[in-house]
C-alpha cells in the first residue's frame, strides 16, 4: 500500500511548476510529503513490486480519468459520488 502513493506523490511533485511552490499550502505539502524518499531506495522498491504496481497504477488512473470526465462534462452528481466513494474508503481506516 505504500507503493502507489508514494508514486502519486512524486507524480504531483514532478507536475507542480516550479514557481508555484511557493503558493503551495499544507494539502500539497501532506500529499507531497513521501516523494522526498530516497530515489534509489523507491526505484528498487518499485521494480521489486513491478506487477502489483502496475495494477496500482492501472487502477489509480482509471479513478483519475472518472474523476476528470465528471469535471470535463460538469457533472456534479457523479463528481460528488466519487469523491464520497474516496471519503469514504479514507473514513474507513479510522483515525
């Protein structure tokens, strides 16, 4: 499980320009937090894990792309279930 979100979290870091940081607040900085990893260590890691990654990732990018329809073709109905669908999986941990 901490695979994928520390592949997402570098993900934001490398797509956020950068003379924006000094805009970013405290949910970029929460998000962001893991990608400051040893490169080396998360390289290996990830080539360790490669299959269960790559569906990670298969995963992540079909949720991105539900999300981002739903904002293309203003739809907030289906925007607010999805963002529930990922509250709710987040409530659920429980702290």
């Amino acid at each position: 499980t901490s695979h994928a979100p520390h592949l997402v979290a570098a993900a934001m870091a490398m797509a956020t320009p950068q003379d924006w940081l000094p805009f970013c607040g405290g949910g970029w900085r929460d998000l962001t937090r893991i990608a400051a990893g040893s490169p080396d260590n998360w390289a290996q890691i990830f080539l360790a894990n490669r299959a269960g990654l790559l569906e990670a990732i298969a995963d992540v990018e079909q949720r991105i792309a539900a999300l981002r329809d739903a904002i293309e073709t203003n739809q907030q109905a289906a925007l607010e279930t999805l963002l529930q669908q990922g509250k709710d999986h987040r409530d659920a941990l429980g702290d």
